[in-house]
C-alpha cells in the first residue's frame, strides 16, 4: 500500500461515525482525492485545526487500488484558512468553488494548473475588502479554460483571424466570437472591451487582475453573465446547483 504526498487544499470534510471525518482534497499531485481521517473529531485528534475547509497542507495518505476512500496519515497545516473562513462571503464563494471543483476536476488526475490557481484565489480572498465579485469571474474562466470548455475568443470562430484589439465582434450561437465581415444579421454585438478583459483574466496573475477589475465594472458584468452561461451549459442541468452563484 503506497504512501502518496502532497501539498492539497482542503476542500470539504462530512463528519463520519461517531469520531471519524471524511475531507475532500484538492492535491497538487495527484488531483481529487477524498479520504478518511480517523479520529479527526476526537479533541486530541493529530489533525488538529489542520482539516478546517480552505487550509492548505501537507497532505500523507494511503491508497488502495481497489477503494475509493484514501486512509489519511498526516495533514500538517502549511496555512490556515480559518480566519478567512469566518467571513461568511468568503465561505459562500470558495465552497462554490469546492463543488465545481468536484464536478469538473477528474479523481486522481492532476491538474497543476487548476491547483496554483484555487491556491492564488485563496490567499488573495483571504486579504482585506478582496472584490469576491471578480475573483468568482477570474475562477470560472481559469476553469472553463482549464478543463476545455472556453472558446478562444481571440480569433474570429468563422475566419481565424486574429482580432485587433479595439476591433468589434459577434456573438454565434457556441458563444464564439465572429468577426463584422463575418457577420450575421440579429447576432449579439460584442464590445472589444468585454473580449480584451476575457483574454486579460488568461494572461495575468489575479493579484493584477484584481488591480485593474475595479475600474471596469460594467464590462466584468457583462462578461460574468456570458461565462456563467458557458458554466452552466459546460456543467449540464444536473450540477444547476453547484453552477449557481453565491448570493454575496
Ligand atoms: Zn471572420
């Protein structure tokens, strides 16, 4: 029975018989990983605070090839998130979050990228007056992105070229982008604005979005509701739940 290690961020954790705990990880390593954490809801436990949702830790666990369930060793605290946590706003969104992460990210696949960027978002919300509003957008479009769902909005759908960036677009019927030679009459124009802040969030670091979201926010509304449509539509009817977003 091989002993796996990995820095993972703490997702969700049930309580499970009278002393036990289950948790839901994201691990840098190895992707999803749901586990048993015995004795975690004793007051001794070794686990400590370590399994508050958000924390991030150095996680140590036993597979066996044929369960599902992981045996839990160790998860010492690397940082807490506990203090973050206690802001209900910030606990609405990362617990959407941990739900689309459980519906999108494959168990026992890593996902490196998916795992630096929940780890950015979490440090950066756990700062002071963080705009939760744009990090929620930031998430979805890095997920989108990273499990295969985003158009590329940099090239016209039709043509293939590449846009200008001052030049208007169109939205088709896939939530493409078409460019006005492409067009068709009755489609949804779309300012170059709304297309350049979507290819913006691909390129920069959420620290630098952040900085520059706070003086568009009539463009973040308008590309939220495209991406949260994507979301749904990428997600199905049945996750509608996991899809919908936080009341903050
Ligand atoms: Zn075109």
């Amino acid at each position: 029975m091989p002993l796996h290690e990995s820095e993972s961020i703490v997702l969700k954790t049930y309580n499970l018989a009278e002393a036990d705990r289950i948790a839901l990880f994201l691990t840098r390593e190895f992707g999803i990983v749901r586990g048993v954490a015995k004795g975690a809801r004793r007051l001794h436990s070794k686990f400590g605070s370590s399994l508050e949702p958000f924390s991030i830790v150095q996680l140590e666990y036993f597979q066996k090839d044929d369960r599902e369930l992981v045996s839990i060793q160790k998860a010492d605290l690397v940082i807490s998130s506990f203090e973050a946590a206690s802001d209900p706003r910030f606990l609405k969104v990362f617990s959407r979050f941990a739900d689309l992460t459980n519906v999108f990210a494959q168990p026992n696949l890593p996902s490196p990228l998916l795992y630096r960027m929940l780890r950015a978002l979490i440090l950066i919300a756990a700062e002071r007056d963080t705009d939760l509003t744009a990090v929620e957008l930031y998430f979805e479009v890095w997920l989108l992105r990273i499990e295969g769902f985003l158009p590329d909005w940099s090239v016209c759908a039709r043509c293939g070229r590449e846009f200008d960036p001052a030049e208007a677009s169109e939205l088709d019927a896939e939530d493409r982008l078409q460019c006005t030679r492409c067009s068709v009459k009755g489609r949804r124009p779309i300012a170059p604005g709304v297309r350049n802040t979507l290819l913006r969030i691909l390129r920069v670091s959420p620290a630098e979005y952040l900085r520059e979201a706070e003086s568009h926010r009539e463009i973040l509304r308008e590309l939220s509701a495209i991406v949260f449509k994507l979301l749904s539509k990428a997600a199905g009817p049945s996750q509608a739940k996991a899809t919908a977003r936080a009341n903050i």
